[in-house]
C-alpha cells in the first residue's frame, strides 16, 4: 500500500481537493473552508492493490477514507470463515461508520484503488461542530439502507438474468468513462464472487452474461471488459 500525503497551498487549501471526486461528496461537501484545511493537512492518499484489506471486520480502526478511484468490496466473515460480500462502493463513497469503534464488516480492494484516509477522531469532532456534516453522514445512511432493501429484492424475487442485469447496472452507473450513448466498465468482481453476490452458481452467472451478450445487450471484450450499448435496454431488463 504506497502513502502519500496531501500537498497544501500557501494558502492552506489542499491542492489535491479541487480536482478531487469526493469534493463535494458526502464529508468533504458538508465542511466549511476551515475545516477542509485541517482534513487536508491530515490526510493522506493511499494506494491499495486488488485483494488487499482497507478495513478489517472485528478492528477498531483509528482513520475513515473516501474512495477516489477503483472499487472496494464490504464484506462479512461468519464465524465458521465463509465470508459473504454483501455490498460494493465507489468513488467518491465514505468508507467506515462514525462513532461506532469497532467495524463490522470488512472493507476490502476489487480494483487497484486510491483512497484519501483522515484521522477518525478527528473528523468526529467535525461531525459534533458542524450539522451539516451530520446530515450528509444520516442521509448517506438513509441511502444505504435503500440500496439494502433494494438488493433484498433483486436476490429475493428477480430471476437470475435480472440479478446479473441488476448487478451490471449497479457498476455501469459508476463506471467511467460514460459516453450519451454507451458506457464500458472491467468487472471488478469474478465470475465466482458475482455468484457469491447474487446467490447463483458460476455457471448460472456465466450463462446469464452469455445471454445478455447474444441479445445484444452488453458486449463482453477479454473476458471481464463490458460495453453497456443502450444504458436505457439494460434498466429495462432491472424494471420490466
């Protein structure tokens, strides 16, 4: 994991901020100009390699981060060591939960990623001066917990070509680059682990994405690399 740390302006504004995606996500866009400093004089950047751990379920971790690049995994290790994947995040999401000392699920890379990574104790502060932070953080919460009861429905009720067509939406709506008209995206997760995620079998996985490519839907280049043709053909298949 290489550590850099944040560069600041004369003055004090970090330089990395301005082009940065989480500028205006859910902690960063809720500070004040003041406040933004300190984080950027505290915080570093960090580049995780896929397969590397960011958050260890069961730790008490001492920092929070935001993901600037790539994709994390969170998921959760039960006691006999299967572990499940229950959610993904991107750029530029919040990744840990204020307040609560220990993590409950583990934060791991799919993707090479970068992080920005700030001092817990220090952006609790942040949250306990400035309410607006308070109501980014309890509305990202509340989105959260949308996208769960959502996810409970795609494994629940959708058939396995709309889990796979779900999942695929899921990642094409935070891919980059998007075009008007197309979006391409690496699948960050294996056909192994999107089985895991949707509670398929590997081949079932394999034979939905086949499917999906022959109707024309998607196009599949090197095995993981998708090219979504018609953003609005794929919701289609998630709301039909």
């Amino acid at each position: 994991m290489d550590v850099a740390r944040s560069k600041v302006s004369d003055a004090g504004a970090p330089v990395a901020c301005a082009s940065c995606q989480a500028r205006h996500g859910v902690v960063c866009g809720a500070l004040w100009s003041g406040q933004l400093r300190e984080l950027g004089r505290q915080s570093l950047r960090r580049t995780v390699d896929a397969g590397c751990e960011i958050i260890a379920q069961g730790s008490e971790s001492s920092f929070y981060s935001n993901i600037m690049r790539g994709v994390v995994k969170l998921c959760k290790v039960m006691p006999d060591g299967r572990q499940q994947i229950v959610g993904l995040q991107f750029a530029p999401d919040f990744v840990g939960r204020p307040f609560v000392p220990e993590s409950m699920l583990s934060a791991q890379a799919a993707t090479d990623a970068e992080i920005c990574v700030f001092p817990r104790d220090l952006l609790d502060r942040m949250i306990s001066e400035r309410p607006k932070l308070q109501r980014s953080l309890y509305d990202q919460a509340l989105k959260e917990l949308d996208a769960a009861r959502e996810w409970m429905l795609t494994l629940g009720r959708r058939t396995a070509e709309e889990k796979v067509a779900s999942l695929l939406h899921l990642i094409a709506t935070h891919a980059e680059p998007q075009t008007a008209t197309t979006t391409s995206f690496d699948l960050p997760l294996s056909r192994a682990e999107i089985a895991d995620f949707l509670g398929l079998t590997i081949e079932t996985v394999s034979r939905q994405l086949t499917k999906l490519r022959k109707s024309g839907v998607i196009r599949i280049e090197n095995f993981r690399h998708i090219i979504v043709p018609d953003m609005d053909e794929l919701e289609r298949m998630i709301s039909a």
